[in-house]
C-alpha cells in the first residue's frame, strides 16, 4: 500500500465529515471551560459526564465566532440571569467540523437559554434542599427582628452605587432617626465574590460590636453578577449567622438562596433603607399610640384616684372628729378617775408617812440614847488602855522612827530607838539584839 501523508489524512478526514455531517445538531453537554478571546471569539470546552458520576465518557472542542458571540452572549445573560461559564449546562446548535490543522471541532450556532436556566434552577433547588436536610435553611429567619434596628454592620461594595443610594436615604431620613452603621467591604460579584463576604460577616463577629442586623447589598450591574449569591457554602454560612440578616442584592428575577435563608429580603439596597426606616417608624407609630393610651389610662386613673382620696379624705376627716371627741370624753372621764385616785392614794401616803415619820422619831430617841450609853463605856475602856496612862502607870513605849516596836524582828543592830517613860524620854541604839527562845 502507497503511503500518505498526515496532512493527506487529515483532508481525507475533513472531506468525510463535511460529506457526512452537513446538518445542524442540537447537543447537550456540560460546559468545562469557557474563555472570551480579545479577537471576539468566545472558545470552549464541552464534556459530558457518565450518569451518577463525575467521570468524564465524552469531550470535544467548541466555538462560537465573534459574530454571532457578539449577540449571542447579551441574550443568554438576560434570559438565564448568568454568565456563560464552567458548570452550567447547555443545550446548544452546532456544526461539526474537522481541520487539517486543529483537528476536530464544534461551531456554536445558535443557545437554548431555557435549558440552562431550567438547569440552573434545579441546582438552586438542590442547595434548598441540601440546606434543609442539613437543618440550617430557617435559622436566621427563626430570629427575632430587633424591636429598633439602628446599630447596623453593612456588608457590600465601596464603589457601589446602591450602597451609596442605602447610605444617603438612611442617614438623611425625613423622620430624624438616627442610625449608627459600621461598613464592611467586599467583593459582590464573581468567583472571589462568596469567600469575600463570608470573611467580611466574620469580621463583624470578630468586632465584638453588639449590631442589630447584618445589611447585605449590592446594587446596579448585570443579573449574571448574582451567581455568588446561590452558592452553598455562602448560603450554608448565611443561614447559621448569629445576627438576622437583611438582604438587598438588586434583583429583579427569581429570589437567589441567600434571599431565602436571609431573615428578611428585599429586592434593592434602597428597598432595604426603606424597610428600616419602615420598621422604625412602626416601632415610633405603636410607642406614640401606647404613650396616647397610656396618658388616657393614667390621666382617668388620676382622677378616679382623686375622687377616692377625696372622699377618703372626707371619711377620715369625719372619723377623726368622732375619734377626737370620744377620746376627749375618754380622757375628761380618765383626768377626774385619776385625780380621785391620786387624792385617795396622796392621803393614804400622807399618813403612812406621818406614821412612819412618828415611828422613826421614836426608834431614832431611843436609839440615840442607847448609842450615847454605849459612846461612853467605850470612852472609859478606851481611857484605860490610852498610851499616857499606861506610861504613867509604869509601863514604858518603844518607838523606831515614830512608829511603835512591837516585835524584836522590827528591829536591827545599828537602828536608833525612842523609849518613853513616865518621866521622860531615852534615844538610844541598837548594839545586840536577843531573840526570845520558845
């Protein structure tokens, strides 16, 4: 057999398939790969994955040509409300070609966007359900909405102009209310987008603040920015956060997952500044109405009380003069009891006393006489044992220092005595002393 060359091949190949394939075929796939070249041109990667399983049975290059990617991609974005890209699948128009040089490949003539939207919304359905089981998708929802929700943690764009649009109507408010917001950047679109805000809600975590809600908003751009928002792992996150969550994204489509694990959604970042101020305004309506009522209530109070106390008054004012008489009576009756009594008792003290007194003179006269009796004999006897007499009889005194010896002990060799006698007195000094024996 005569060899031929690659190229020879190859052309052989191409003119087989543009004489077998001359149709359009409507093929379902799974984009892999989708990359928009500078030229206009849009290249991607088609796959298709084995039933129940992440296998790969089939691949094949695609492109879709600057001329009709140019229509092409702004009808899908509006209808889907997405970006072409990895993941999605597509139910696409294509011709099959081979060349010489590229090999084979898929030209991309026409997109059914309602398939990839049907698929796009099963997915969604997938992570609401996933959520469920997991038994997150309510918790936010199941907290409590603050009574006044004025200390708000905002997570959006700096350079979004619905966080500008949310700012203005918040802060400049016909009302007067003041709200305190604390603002925590993000990306709000694209694939950084879902890690993005997940650290942005962490750092309200971490500020230890005592915020009342967390505010979620993006405003303006294209619906096919809103693919971060159906994310599981965002969405996951959302539905456990410790503080409710208001979400204003900007849509106009279907609700995305985080507006259905979000406490409260709303469509755009002033409808979110509206529903605030709304809240507040409620809030002010029902404490002026109560303050209304509470006033009524307390002024009817007020002056049923005034009547009681009037007539309390009156009552008492009555029984006090019906108590100040009776106790007048009482004590008119009491002072003259009292001073009948007070006469009988002075009386009978007066000669229980004069009795007494009689008594005592008696006994002190007789006791006087006695005493005086006594004071007497005393005074003999005492005369008798007196010092002078003593002396004079013949007995002697020693005195040591002006006090009388009565014992030898009170006395030592050298000490000078003083004995008197009935005619005189003798200075003299110890030289030996004798105790006594027995």
């Amino acid at each position: 057999m005569e060899a031929i060359t690659l190229l020879e091949l190859n052309q052989m190949v191409r003119n087989e398939i543009r004489k077998e394939f001359t149709d359009m075929y409507w093929i379902r796939a799974e984009v892999s790969e989708c990359k928009e070249h500078y030229s206009g041109h849009c290249y991607i990667e088609l796959i298709q994955k084995r039933e129940g399983s992440d296998a790969i049975c089939a691949k094949a290059r695609a492109t879709i040509w600057a001329n009709i990617w140019g229509s092409m991609k702004p009808f899908f974005e509006e209808q889907t409300g997405t970006f072409l890209q990895a993941g999605q699948k597509v139910l696409v128009e294509v011709s099959v070609e081979f060349h010489e040089l590229y090999g084979f490949n898929l030209v991309i003539r026409n997109i059914d966007p309602a398939y990839t939207m049907g698929d796009l919304s099963l997915r969604r359905q997938e992570i609401i359900r996933q959520l469920t089981a997991d038994g997150v998708i309510d918790l936010n929802k199941e907290l409590p909405w603050p009574l006044l929700p004025q200390r708000l943690a905002i997570v959006s764009s700096p350079t979004a102009a619905g966080y500008e649009d949310f700012m203005d109507q918040l802060h400049n408010n016909a009302y007067g209310f003041v709200f305190y917001t604390a603002f925590f950047p993000a990306i709000m679109q694209g694939e950084s987008a879902e890690i993005s805000i997940i650290n942005a809600l962490n750092q309200i975590v971490e500020t230890g603040v005592g915020f009342d809600l967390v505010v979620i908003i993006r405003g303006g751009g294209a619906s096919a920015d809103l693919n971060c928002f159906d994310r599981y792992d965002l969405c996951y996150y959302c539905a456990q956060y410790p503080l409710p969550i208001l979400s204003g994204i900007g849509h106009d489509r279907d609700s995305t997952v985080l507006d259905r694990v979000s406490n409260t959604s709303v469509k755009t970042p002033t409808a979110a500044a509206e529903f605030l101020l709304s809240s507040l305004s409620q809030e002010a309506f029902r404490l002026d109405t109560d303050a209304e009522k509470l006033k009524v209530t307390t002024q009817k109070i007020l002056e049923t009380r005034l009547q009681q106390l009037k007539n309390n008054s009156d009552r008492l004012r009555l029984n006090i003069r019906e108590r100040i008489h009776t106790a007048e009576l009482l004590i008119e009756r009491r002072e003259a009891d009292l001073l009948n009594t007070s006469k009988r008792v002075v009386l009978k003290k007066s000669q229980w006393i004069e009795m007494q007194y009689s008594n005592l003179q008696f006994r002190a006269s007789s006791g006087i006489g006695q005493l005086k009796h006594q004071t007497e004999m005393m005074e003999k006897t005492l005369t008798g044992f007196s010092p002078d007499i003593l002396i004079q009889r013949g007995f002697s005194l020693t005195l040591h220092n002006g006090k009388i010896v009565k014992s030898i002990h009170d006395l030592s060799v050298g000490f000078e005595i003083c004995t008197h006698l009935r005619d005189g007195k003798i200075y003299s000094t110890i030289d030996k002393t004798e105790i006594k024996n027995g």
